[in-house]
C-alpha cells in the first residue's frame, strides 16, 4: 500500500519526465507513455524512502573500473534487489537507476 507520505513530487515527475527511459503501449501516445513512466518512478522512489530504503553504489568486482552494482536495501540492511554492469553515470543517471530498481522491489511484492 502506498504510504500518504510517498506521494511523488510534481518536481521528481517532472525530472523523471525528462531523463528516464519508457516503453509505449498500444493506442498510448508518447506523451502519456512518458507521463505514466515518470509518475511510476516517482511514486517507487517516494515510497522507498518512505520505507526507508536505500541504494548502495560498488564497483562490479565481475566487470571492469568502470562498471558499477547498484544494490537496494531495506530498512534493515536486506538485499532488496540490485543490479549489475552499469557504467560509470552521472547524479542524475543514478537516481533513474535507483528509481527503477525501487520500482521492481515495489512490482515484486504485489
């Protein structure tokens, strides 16, 4: 259930509007495609931090220097979900990351 303090932010819609990835279902144009994409990472990274979960950045002892793991945690330091071979990214890519694996977590526990 979504916590009322997990609403998402018009601000963090609006930021995964502009730099997050989305797929488009039939008869969807890409705006609505792009707007629903957005609310949805907004909403998982609203609610994993009102869960208080967290993501912790290593480098991919499988890969080379510039690949990264990006390993959710929840509150109590359990592996959530994580993900692996991500190349070396900016803030702004790394929280699209983070939102995306809160957003598996979330779709996993339904």
């Amino acid at each position: 259930m979504l916590r009322r303090s997990a609403r998402p932010t018009a601000k963090a819609i609006a930021f995964f509007r502009k730099r997050a990835g989305y797929a488009k279902r039939a008869g969807e144009s890409v705006v609505e495609a792009r707007r629903r994409a957005a609310k949805a990472l907004a909403t998982a990274e609203a609610e994993a931090s009102a869960r208080g979960w967290r993501v912790e950045w290593e480098g991919d002892p499988d890969g080379d220097h510039e690949n990264f793991g990006a390993i959710l945690r929840d509150s109590h330091g359990h592996v959530v979900v994580s993900r692996w071979g991500i190349e070396k990214s900016g803030r702004d890519h790394r929280r699209v990351v983070e939102a995306e694996l809160a957003l598996e977590a979330l779709e996993e526990k339904r």
